[in-house]
C-alpha cells in the first residue's frame, strides 16, 4: 500500500462538478493498493500517518502531527501510484488491486484511520473521474510505502 500525504491548508474532491469533501488545516491522503496488501499494512500505515510530526509547532518547526493540531484529512484512492513505468513510456497498472479487492481495503483504511482520529475523514468515491484541490502547506508532501517498512 502506497500513500501519498500532503499538509494542505484547504483541499476538496468534486465529482460531476458537486463538491462532496472539503477540508481546512489537515492533509490529504492519496492511497494505491495492491492485491497482496492487507488489514496489517492499513494498520501500520494510518498510526505511521496520523502520527507524522508535519504540523509546525509554536517555534516554526515541524513537530506536531495531525492528531496534536486536531487536523482534518481526506483519503483519495489512486490506483495509478502503483504505477510501473520500468519499459516504455505507457505506464502499466498490473499491480493495482481490482476493485473487487481494492474497495474493502480501502473502506477499511477509511474507517480505522477515522477510529485513530475519533472523527469523520472525508473521501473521494471509489473509481469515479474526480477533480482534487489543495493547497499544499510547505509545500509538505510525504510518500509512505507499507511494504518498506524498515
């Protein structure tokens, strides 16, 4: 499981032109799944990111994580960060889980990262053509991998 994260000072997800997330101070959170992914990776991926010092304390210096500033976030699914750009210049996305194994997962990353914060996220909708805003605060941009863990 790949994560992209972003300190964003304002971030939103439109689709058909309605916006259905928006948030304030927080980050957005683009997620790519694999099929070997599984509720371990979820596990150590959201406490590794709700617990991310990227939130500037009272001296200017990044120390703080989103659950210290009580931020907001909002999980985008992203199959194309599984991305293969090895050969040629069309990138493959045989990695990327099918959606029959991509969407529980990412519920799941959804709700137990909504439990570490003990508030509601905000998403995108699973497969749809959607337009993401934001302002990156920093800018502060973060790549995790759960498969990279040491």
């Amino acid at each position: 499981m790949k994560a992209v994260i972003q300190r964003v000072s304002e971030a939103s997800v439109t689709i058909n032109k309605k916006v259905v997330s928006k948030i304030n101070e927080g980050i957005l959170i683009l997620i790519g799944i694999v099929a070997e992914d599984s509720i371990e990776d979820i596990e150590w991926l959201t406490k590794k990111i709700v617990n991310l010092r990227i939130f500037n304390d009272e001296n200017d210096i990044m120390n703080k994580s989103l659950i210290d500033v009580v931020g907001d976030a909002i999980v985008v699914s992203q199959f194309t960060l599984q991305a293969s750009t090895k050969k040629g210049n069309r990138p493959s996305y045989i990695k990327a889980a099918k959606p029959d194994v991509a969407i529980p997962l990412y519920e799941q990353f959804v709700t137990i990262l909504e439990n570490k914060l003990n508030k509601k996220v905000g998403t995108g909708e699973f497969g749809a053509d959607m337009k993401v805003s934001l302002i990156n605060d920093g800018p502060v941009t973060i790549i995790i991998d759960s498969k990279q863990r040491i």
